[in-house]
C-alpha cells in the first residue's frame, strides 16, 4: 500500500479523490470492464484456459486520464469453488466497498436476473441492511451492468424491470433503524441498470453501448457534487466537536441557573440572556472547528444550533407558561376591580389592553435570532383567556345585578314589572356592548346568559305561582278591608273581586318571559273569567299558546291557567263564603262588622287556604302561615272582648 501510494502520489493529491468498486460473479469479467473503463492494469482470465479463479482478494488501482483522482477496487469474484461455503469474504470485501465507495458496479450475467444465489440475491439483503446500520449514511451509486444482453430490446428492457423490481423487493424486507422505516430505496441509493453486448463477439456494439451508457452514467455520478473524502472527514469531526460543546453547554453554570429560575418564575430579558450564552458556545465551536473543511465546519455548527435550541426548548415553554399565569392573575385582579367599583368600561378596558400589550412585550423578550418557536401562538392564547375571563367575570355581575331584583319584582307582580324587569335588563347589558375589545358574538352571549338567567328565575317563580296567587288575594283583602269605606255583605263580595283581580296580575305577569313588548290580551282574558259570578274559565282557551305571545317565552300555558283558576276561584270562594255566613251569626251577638270579617277570614283561612294549596301540591309557605299566627292572635283578642 505504501508502495502503491508513493508510486501514485497519492500524498500530493490530498483527500480530494474519488473510489469505485466492482463485484460480481467469478470470471463475469469484472476487472475486463474496470480496465476498459479507466484504462487500469488489473489481471484479467485468460479465455483459452478452463474457467478459473482470476482475482483473489481485493486489488486497488488508479484511473488513468480521470480528474480529480479515482480510486478503483476489483473485489474477488463470488461463488468461487476455491472458497466453497465460506460466504464471509465476500461479504466482508462487499461492505467495505459499500463503505468507502462513490460507485459500486454489480457486474452479472443476463440471464442470472430473477435467480436466488446467481443473481446474489441474499448477498445484496445483506448488503443493504448492513449499509442501513453504519453511523454515516450518504447516496451512493449501485449501478447493476448485465452482461451478453439478448438480441431484442424488448428483452433487455424486460430485464431491466424487473432487476429494478427484485432491488425495490429486497429493500423492502431489509430491517432499518427505527428512524428510517419510512425511507425509499433512492434516498440512499441511487440504482442504474445497463446492458452490454458480448465483450469479445460483438466488441463494436460493447465499445459503443460502453461509451453511450456505462462511461455516462458514471460521469454524471462524478458530476454530481457528491462529497470528497476531506469534506466527510470533516463533516465527522466536526460533528464530534458539536457534541463535546453542546455537552459542555448543558453542564454550565449560568445555564443550569437560568434554567431552573425559569420554571420558578418569568425571567426579564430571558432571550438576551439566553443569546449570550449561545454565542459563547458556538464561539467556542467555531474556534475548535476552525482548521477543518469549510462544508463540515459549517454543517456542524447547524448541527450544533439545531440541538442547544431543543435542548432549551421546554425551559422555553415553561418560562412562557410562567409569564402566561403571572400576567393573567395581575389581569384578572385589576379587571375585577373595575369591574366591581363600575367603572366599565374605561377603566376595564384600559387595564385589559395594558396586561395585553404587557404580555406581549414580555414575550418578544423571549425572542432569539433562529429560534423555530413562535411566540404568536401564546399571544393569541393570552388573549383567549383574557377574553374568557371578561365574559366569566361579566356574567357574574349580570348574575347579580339581576338575580335578585327579578325575584322581587316577579314577587310583587303587577302590570308595571316586566317594563320594570325590562328596562333593568337593558340597562345592565348595555355594559356589555360598551366594552369595544369583545367581538359581537362575544357580547351577543353574555346578553344571552342575562336573558336566559331572567327565564330561569321566572320558571322557578311560575311553579310557586298558586301559592302566590292565594296569598295575593289574603293580602289584598285585608288591605281593601281595613281601608274602610265598604257595608255589609255587598261590600265583603266586592273586596273579594278586587283581591282577585290584583291576584290574577300576579297570573298574568308569570305567564310569560316579556323582555319584548308583546301585543297581547291576556290580561283582559284573565279578569274577564275573574267577574264571572261562577268562576266560568270557558273564556280562556285549552291550547299551548297564547296568540300575540311566542310558545319560546311562554312560561304558563292557557291550559295551564284554566287548571290553576279553578281551584283558585273554589278557594277563595269558599273563603268569602264562610266569612259571609259568619257575618249574619256574628251579627246577632253584637260583633261589629270588622270584628265579624276579621274572625270569618282566620277560622276560614286556616281551613280553606291551606285546602286550595294542597289542590294544586304546592307547599304552605311560610308567610302564609305566618299569617295565619297573625290573624289567629288578632281573633282571639276580639273574641276575648
């Protein structure tokens, strides 16, 4: 070798050269072709002889006449008897010209494709899943030349297919490193397949198909920029140094420190920070690597790069989410208190953009020159819980600015509480479309929950309403009563058709959710089956809805009416009854007509009231049995006298 090197000069030329490499069957007439090709000296098989061994091992020669310097192995021929069984030379010569190649030239016979062990078959598997496990893994060139071709093209051409398809096969079943599972065939390999005529019968056509193809093939492989030998040795060592520098890097000190502060709290002026520390390792790199090849010199330093930013990639991502909450907090806090003190929406939207654009600022100081990750995605996602926040913290207000009021107003009811219940409704929700940061279908959700909040309250206050409606008429005819100005029994008949009336508001109130002013005539529905002399309810109609009022708003049918009007009318019936009954007893014992109405009312209304509730199911409230104590002491006391 040092003979061949010296003789060659292979020191001048330093480690801009180029290797091919040939294999193939025994007396395939390997070394026939490489000589051919760069007009090398190596042995070839005297064809007058029997068939026999020509090459042993493996035979290194130089192209003559080729720029830059070629390189040329003849490997020992396969299968031949002098070796028997033993396969591990040849694959053992097989990978290193794998290894250390530009080109490999697969020399066979025509007729050997399709075949398990002549067409090499197991030997190319192995080949290919031993290239698929080196540490450096660059495109060479495989390039198959089938020798003593057919007479018709058709042929050659069928050939070829199908040879390209045997590859295609056998790369398939070769098992890869995980990382490349999904790689194809020419990402590694580029595959050439050419045919030549018979070398000594047809040496004209040889010559020629040689130039046009062969010479070609492997001239454009030459041209193809594929890396020198000095560039791979570089492109090693300066990976090796990469490493040991990003190894360095992790252990450091002021790294270590900024790492950890990170995922305590946000760091100020992290990406500058940060910036420093990789500038002083590349620096570091860029001086070890300062003698090596410009192309791996450079390909390191990206290697190098691409690794220090994931290594600090979830440090990123940890100091961001510390940002995220610390600044969402300070937000929130500030946003409620402007909330809470109404000052919506001036102060509440300036305390909110200035957390946002904070936010912002505080993550461009996570910026570096490079960095693959992007901030914009956490800006919008700050932005997102800020929103979120507003519209929560919004509903909470109109939860209770609302809730209460409503209740009381239904409560109460009259004809003047939905205007009433509308006008607050306006009034709280009109905060909402002050605020110009929501989006409209933002705002359009927060009135939703505040309408849908003021239905809620209403069912719940509707399924109360016949205990409502009776304390109602207790209510007014006590308050008609001791107002004076009525006589005798006329006068006990008309303060019940007044307590009614004011009852059957209450009624008309719950029947519906009147955020909108509705044209309707309920109202003169339900007092017009409040004067019949009998109850009569035949006025009402026995449907769902009620014409003029939406079925999506209506909250008691007019079915639902005529089922609780009936046993209102019959208790508040028998009520006045008993009290009228009790006036013409009474009377006789000198009682005055007060006194008479007074004890009627209490002895009737601990019976017939509490009778008319359980009618309908519904519980005896507290208020009404309060009541009941009231006007019970207040009988005993007459009587007493």
């Amino acid at each position: 070798m040092e003979r061949f090197s010296r003789e060659n000069e292979l020191a001048q030329c330093g480690l801009s050269y180029g290797i091919v490499a040939i294999m193939g069957p025994q007396s395939s007439g390997k070394s026939t072709l490489l000589n051919h090709l760069y007009d090398t000296d190596f042995k070839e098989m005297d064809t007058s002889g029997e068939r026999q061994q020509t090459t042993q091992g493996i035979w290194l020669g130089k192209g003559v006449g080729i720029a830059p310097l070629m390189l040329v192995l003849d490997l020992e021929g396969l299968d031949g008897i002098e070796r028997g069984q033993d396969v591990n030379f040849e694959k053992q010569s097989a990978l290193l010209a794998l290894a250390v190649s530009d080109i490999v030239l697969i020399n066979m016979w025509y007729k050997d494709v399709g075949l398990e062990h002549a067409g090499s078959r197991p030997l190319l598997k192995t080949l290919l899943q031993e290239r698929m496990q080196m540490t450096r893994l660059r495109r060479i060139t495989l390039m198959f030349v089938l020798r003593d071709k057919p007479k018709v093209q058709s042929q050659v051409e069928a050939l070829k297919r199908q040879l390209r398809k045997d590859v295609e096969k056998i790369w398939d079943t070769v098992h890869k490193p995980e990382q490349y599972m999904q790689s194809r065939l020419n990402e590694f390999f580029r595959v050439e397949i050419e045919a030549l005529s018979h070398y000594e019968h047809k040496r004209e056509e040889f010559d020629e198909e040689f130039a046009q193809n062969v010479w070609e093939i492997i001239k454009t492989n030459r041209n193809l920029n594929l890396p020198t030998v000095e560039v791979l040795v570089a492109r090693e060592l300066s990976e090796e140094t990469a490493k040991t520098t990003f190894d360095s890097f992790i252990k450091d000190e002021e790294w270590c420190k900024l790492s950890v502060d990170a995922k305590s709290y946000a760091i100020p002026d992290f990406g500058g920070k940060l910036t420093l520390l990789f500038e002083r390792c590349l620096s570091r790199y860029d001086e070890k690597a300062k003698y090596f090849h410009e192309d791996g010199r450079r390909l390191g330093r990206e290697s190098l790069t691409k690794e220090l930013f994931k290594h600090v990639g979830p440090t990123v991502s940890s100091l961001l989410q510390n940002l995220h909450s610390e600044f969402l907090a300070k937000f929130k806090e500030a946003f409620d208190k402007a909330v809470n003190e109404e000052k919506v929406p001036d102060d509440a939207e300036k305390c909110t953009l200035h957390w946002i654009d904070s936010f912002g600022y505080r993550c461009a100081d996570v910026k570096m020159e490079g960095a693959n990750w992007d901030i914009t995605v956490n800006k919008l996602n700050f932005r997102a819980e800020v929103e979120a926040h507003i519209k929560s913290k919004l509903k909470a207000k109109l939860h209770e600015a609302l809730k209460e009021p409503v209740k009381a107003a239904l409560g109460t009811a009259d004809e003047n509480t939905w205007p009433s219940i509308r006008t607050h409704f306006l009034r709280e929700t009109a905060l909402t479309s002050s605020i110009s940061l929501l989006h409209d279908e933002d705002k359009n959700e927060i009135k939703s929950y505040a309408r849908g909040l003021i239905v809620s309250i209403a069912r719940k206050e509707a399924e109360k309403v016949f205990t409502h409606m009776e304390e109602r008429f207790h209510q007014e005819f006590l308050r008609v009563f001791k107002r004076g100005g009525w006589k005798g029994k006329e006068g006990i008949k008309c303060i019940a058709i007044q307590a009614r009336v004011m009852s059957l508001k209450l009624l008309e109130a719950m029947v519906a959710v009147r955020l909108e002013d509705y044209k309707d005539d309920v109202g003169n529905i339900l007092s017009a089956s409040c004067l019949a002399a009998d109850g009569d309810i035949s006025g009402i109609p026995d449907s769902s809805t009620w014409i003029g009022i939406p079925a999506l708003v209506t909250i008691i049918t007019p079915s639902h009416c005529r089922s609780l009007l009936r046993p209102f009318w019959l208790t508040s019936k028998e009520l006045v009854d008993s009290i009228l009954v009790k006036h013409d007893a009474n009377e006789k014992e000198g009682h005055t007509t007060a006194e008479i109405v007074t004890i009627g009312l209490v002895s009737s209304l601990a019976i017939a009231g509490v009778t008319a509730v359980a009618l309908v199911g519904a519980p005896v409230t507290r208020p009404t049995l309060a009541m009941f104590s009231i006007l019970s002491a207040l009988a005993s006391k007459i009587r007493e006298r």
